[in-house]
C-alpha cells in the first residue's frame, strides 16, 4: 500500500512537473529574459531606471550565482526554484544552465525532479496524518500545498527577478523554511483540528513568521523596473498555484484508481 502510494505520487509529480515546465515558458521565462538585460547593472543620477545605466557592484542583488551546498538544497524547495534559474553573465544561450543542457532542458529537468518531491512530500504527509489524497479533495491538499510554500512566504520574500535587491541568502532560506514549517503546522490545526484552542494556534503559527518580519535587503535601488518585478511574482504565483492544482488532481485520481481501487 504504502509502496503503490509513493509510486503514484512520482508518476503525478512528473506529470505536475511537465505541465509546470510549459506554464513557465508561456509566462515566467518571457519575464526572466527581459529581467536578465538590467542584471548585473545598477541605477545612477545619469541613468533612469528605466534605461541601462553603466554597471557597479551588486554583492546585494539577487542572482542564482550565489552557491552552495545548502543554497542548491533548498533553492530547490523555494518559490524561486531551479526553473527560473537564469544563466550566468558571459554564457552563451546555447551553453546551457546545467550539464550542458539547454535554458529548457533545464528548467524541464528541474520541474521533474522538483515535481517528484513535492508530491512525495504530500504523500507523506497524508499517511502520516492518515488522511488520503483522493480525486475529491485532491484540489483541496494542492491548495493547502500552495499556501504554505508557496503564497504564505511570499509575503515575506515574494518570487525575486534577477538583478533585484535581496537579502543574504542564508538569512532567507532560514526564514523561508521557518515560515512553511509553521504555515503547514498551522494550517493543519485550521483546517483538520476541531478545537477552538488548536485553530487559534493554528493562526498564531502562520502569523508568527510575518510579524517576525523577513530579512530584508540594505539597499533596495535596482535598475529593473518595478513594475517589472510585480507582474512575475504574479506570474510566478500563478503558474505554482496551478502546478499544486494539478499535482493534487492527478494525485487523487491516480490514489482511487489504482492505490485504493479494490
């Protein structure tokens, strides 16, 4: 039982991953490449923001050339995930993001592996409470999956275009991680928890992490448009909503017609 669920979870997840993958190119990738034209540049008195002005340090800026072992891990895991990873200053577009593969190729790779986990983060989560993804609330686990994951932390930390202002990067993954902890915590307290006491806990948990407040840039000058910044974290949003809807469906369909099916 057990084995057939975790199977089933993988097969969605790789269907959830692809269908991110085309979502991504439609209306996250557009946004990213036109994003990567102010990398690496910053405004001045001579140059609008809206134009390309000569390029300075920008240790503060977001840019996935930040590396290591525990970035890489949980980048995967963020809202800013492998699939918006942009190239490199200096590479060429057929070059590739990662062994040699191309943006796409990339980017599908990394939905597919993400896919699989998130999914299998969801089946575990439904034995361990003992409460089934099934076709009938399958829409319901991904809404919840998107919550805490994605939408709760972005108030914090929404999804970030290259070349914007961020935080340190190990200041933000442990507020990132600290929020879905407690959201997920929380929002099974509210939704799964019938005592008035385990719903008030619930709200304290998934509010806690925002009045802590989320690390936040020293300078937040940036030469990509703002208006920019806020039609991806829109995009963003949107396209993960509908992977946690689709993974959840498939999920559940998968669960009733094959795992629970007598």
């Amino acid at each position: 039982m057990i084995v057939k669920t975790l199977l089933a979870a993988i097969v969605a997840g790789l269907i959830a991953g692809v269908f991110m993958t085309a979502a991504q190119e439609m209306r996250v990738v557009p946004l990213i490449l036109h994003a990567e034209k102010y990398e690496g540049e910053a405004p001045s008195a001579d140059h609008p923001a809206t134009q390309e002005p000569a390029a300075v340090d920008h240790d503060q800026h977001s840019s996935l050339s930040d590396t290591s072992a525990v970035g890489a891990l949980l980048s995967t895991f963020s809202p800013v995930t492998p699939a918006y990873a942009h190239e490199h200053a200096g590479e060429h577009e057929e070059g590739g993001i990662m062994f040699g593969m191309s943006r796409f190729s990339g980017t599908l790779l990394a939905n597919l592996v993400t896919g699989a986990g998130f999914s299998l983060l969801l089946a575990g989560v439904s034995l361990v409470i003992g409460y089934p993804i099934t076709l009938a609330n399958g829409a319901l686990w991904g809404a919840f999956g998107w919550l805490a994951i994605h939408l709760l932390p972005a108030i914090g930390l929404p999804p970030e275009l290259p070349g914007f202002p961020a935080a340190d990067l190990g200041d933000r993954q442990v507020w990132w991680a600290a929020t879905v902890l407690l959201s997920a915590v929380g929002l099974y307290l509210l939704a799964l928890r019938r005592e008035l006491v385990a719903k008030i806990a619930g709200l304290a948990l998934i509010a806690a992490p925002q009045f802590y407040g989320a690390p936040q840039p020293l300078d937040i000058s940036s030469n990509v448009p703002a208006v920019l910044g806020a039609e991806f974290a829109v995009a963003a949003l949107a396209t993960t909503l509908a992977f946690w809807l689709v993974l959840g469906v498939v999920s559940g369909f998968i669960n009733d017609r094959f795992v629970n099916a007598r």
